[in-house]
C-alpha cells in the first residue's frame, strides 16, 4: 500500500502554508453573484430610462423559470449595450427616439426575438424576455433507471440519438451512488445495494464496453476497529494513475453503535481498488463526513489533498495525507469554507484538480461556487444543487434545481438542459456523462 500509492495523482498542488492563508480568507460566507450592480444612478441630462427584466426557460419545457444573468443587451441604432444582473434585470439612459431592443446569449434564443419601443421624454419599464436554455445533444449519460421487468437497472443513454442501452440488470443487485473513473479508464463505480443470493457489496466497477464487474472494494471487512468496509451512503471518489495502472478509492466508512463506537461516527480512508481491503485512515476525529474527494498531489513530497463537508456544522474541510504511511495524517485538518450545504453530491473537482465546485448557502439558498484550490477568485453560478464537474472533456458542472438537471461551464457560460430519463430512479444528482 505504502508504494503503491504514493504517485497516483501527477499534478500540481500546493503548498500547505498557501491554502492555510487561502481559507482563512475565503471566510465562506455570503457572497454578492457576480454581475449583481449597485443602485442605478440618476439619468444623465437629456435621457431617460428603459429597463426590463429576461427569465431562463427550458427548451424542453420542463417547469422552470429563472433570472438570466449575464445576457447582452442592445440598442440600435444607438448602438448602447448592457447586461443583466444576478435578478434578470437591465437598463438603458437614452434620449428621445425609436429603438430596437434585442437580446443575445450564446447558444439562447428569445421570445420575442426584439421589441421597439419609443422614448418620449417618458420612463419605459416592462420591455421584458424570455431566452430559452438549449438540451445538451450529445454525449452519453450515465443513471440509476428501470427494466423492462421492473429491475433497478444501469443504464446509458445516448443523448444524440435518443438510444438506451443497458449496463446492467440484475435483480439482486440495485446500482446507487455511481460516478466515473478519473484517468482514462471507461469504466462506472457505483455501490450496490444487494440482495437475494448475492453477496458481494462494497463498491464495484463495470466496464461500458465489455459489461464485466469487479468488486474493487469488499464490504467484508474492517479498517480500522468498528470501521466497516463499505460507504455511508454517500458518494465517493476514485483515481487511476496512468503510469502505474493503480486505482484507488476515497470514502467515509462508518462505524455502528457497539462496542467500539458509543455512538455512530465516520472517518474518511483512503483504499488501494484492487479488493485486499489495504488502507491509509484520513482522519481520526469521528466526526460525520460526507462526499470525500482527491483534491491534489504535491509531486515533491507526494503528499496527498483532501476534501470533505462535516454537515453537523455544514463546514469544508481539507486534510492533508501521507501516502506513505508513518504518519498517515499531515497536520491538522484546515477549515477551508463554512455556510456549505451537505447533499447527495457536495463537492466535486475539475478533472485537472486546479478548482472545485461545491454548494454554499446564499439568503437560504443553495448556490454552486467554483472556487481555485490554491487560491484565488471564486464565482457564484446561481442557484442549484449536487454540483458533479464532468470528467468527459466537455468541462462541464452538472447540478440539480427541482426537476430541472442543467450543466454550465466553470466560467458560467454556455448553459444547457440535460434531459432527465424518462425510467430514472432515485436520484437525478446520480445522473453523470460519461463520453462526448
């Protein structure tokens, strides 16, 4: 274990003192969205006011309606353009004439496409619009859905043609929790929930293309005291080292009320996906842990970043591991954010482990940020949960609003509907893409 998994990431991380400065920075709290503006100000000599309002739609149309932020406005022939902010709204000063009010987004259309209005020494409110968001066509999309017989099944749907295809439909084996391998390997893990004469849980892999399973983790045995071989109920993470073919994965093992624990706890392990159960325990506290991610490898020392949300104090946490044992645990744990929302999927990273996205709780609100490991600017995508950034290449944050699942790139451009199978079940936040 110890050699084994002392080099499987290859990336650039950071140095501990950079992200200690970093969160305690960050503060986690409520942040102004970007594009938001201050109180508009009197209008200049000679001009006068035309503002509106423009709301997201759905392609599809799916129930649902929201502020479009950061659409261009324009006026002609005047040629004055504006944006809208965090609440949809906009504003032109301009003097009297005719003019044509027109919209634009990348890949968005608008209802109506334009609208004229007249400014008469008057103000002029209401010129309002609707864009509608496009469906992602193409890639392939990963769920938990059902057979034709009523099984809980895994299936693949090829969102350019429409097609399914079944990954695996075994009534003793119900697919749960399930998310891609990083580092090029075309396989889905998942966690089973079993019965029947089955036996074997834990977490397993299948192949998209040849449909064979491996139980890379068994739920047969302990970590550590009271510390059962198996997930909480929560997602996970994993990683493949290219240039040793090594797999690993990071999850909270719990341990019941019993004789070891007084009560229940979790703790976060790091384990070698080759079945033997070999692992390293990231932390120690006890304390309840959810959605543990890899955050980044120090290639000089070959210390290893970890990320995971307490939800009893709704806090991000960062952990630094020794690989190579003795001791497991650098330092302490590193408060990174506070005011996180704990969900199905809480945290995820940017396939080159320079960013990630998790939910920060804005008025009430759960709204998914990307913030810089290192350090640096964050943004504020809006509204949504379960946040899950594709690793297939299209660089893409998946994430959940009611019944809606829509996917954003890291910078909030190019917003797209993914479309929800109609034999999905349990969650959509388990929904993932897993090719172009």
């Amino acid at each position: 274990m110890k050699k084994l998994i002392a080099r499987f990431f290859g990336i650039t991380f950071f140095a501990l003192l950079v992200l200690t400065a970093a969160s305690c920075s960050s503060g986690g709290g409520d942040v102004q969205s970007p594009g938001s503006s201050p109180p508009p100000p009197p209008p200049p000599p000679g001009t006068h006011r035309i503002s509106g309002t423009i709301h997201e739609i759905t392609e599809s149309g799916s129930v649902y309606r929201r502020p479009a932020q950061g659409v261009t406005v324009r006026a002609e022939p005047a040629g004055a353009t504006t944006t809208t902010n965090s609440s949809g709204e906009y504003e032109f000063f301009l003097p009297n004439g005719a003019y044509t009010i027109v919209p634009a987004y990348v890949n968005y259309s608008f209802t109506p496409a334009a609208r004229n209005v007249v400014v008469n020494s008057v103000i002029i409110s209401g010129i309002d619009f609707t864009g509608s968001i496009p469906t992602l066509r193409r890639g392939m999309l990963a769920y938990v859905g059902t057979g034709s017989v009523g099984n809980t099944t895994l299936e693949l749907l090829n969102l350019a043609t429409n097609v399914v295809g079944v990954l695996l439909d075994n009534p003793n084996i119900q697919p749960q929790n399930i998310i891609p391998f990083r580092g090029g390997v075309s396989r889905i893990a998942f966690e089973p929930a079993l019965s029947g004469n089955e036996r074997n849980g834990g977490i397993r892999t299948i192949d998209l293309a040849t449909l064979a399973q491996v139980v890379i983790v068994p739920d047969s045995g302990f970590f550590a005291p009271g510390f059962v071989s198996s997930p909480l109920g929560r997602v996970f993470d994993t990683i493949r080292d290219p240039n040793t073919g090594s797999e690993y994965v990071v999850f909270s093992s719990p341990c019941p009320p019993g004789p070891q624990c007084t009560e229940l706890q979790n703790d976060v392990f790091v384990v070698i996906a080759d079945g033997s159960l070999r692992s390293l325990r990231a932390t120690i506290d006890g304390a309840i842990k959810h959605s543990p991610v890899f955050a980044g490898q120090d290639p000089a020392t070959g210390y290893v970043a970890l990320l995971y949300v307490k939800p009893n104090t709704n806090d991000l946490w960062m952990q630094v591991i020794n690989p190579a044992g003795s001791p497991d645990r650098i330092g302490e744990p590193v408060l990174i954010e506070r005011s996180v929302v704990d969900a199905v999927r809480s945290i995820s990273v940017s396939p080159d482990y320079t960013r990630f996205a998790f939910m920060r709780n804005v008025g009430g609100v759960p709204h998914v940020i990307v913030r810089p490991v290192i350090g640096g600017a964050e943004l504020d995508l809006g509204e949504g949960s379960n946040p899950y950034w594709t690793i297939d290449g299209n660089d893409l944050i998946m994430y959940t609003i009611g019944g809606v699942v829509l996917a954003v790139h890291p910078d909030g451009t190019g917003k797209v509907e993914i479309p929800v199978p109609s034999g999905l079940q349990v969650s959509k936040a388990w929904m993932v893409l897993v090719g172009s």
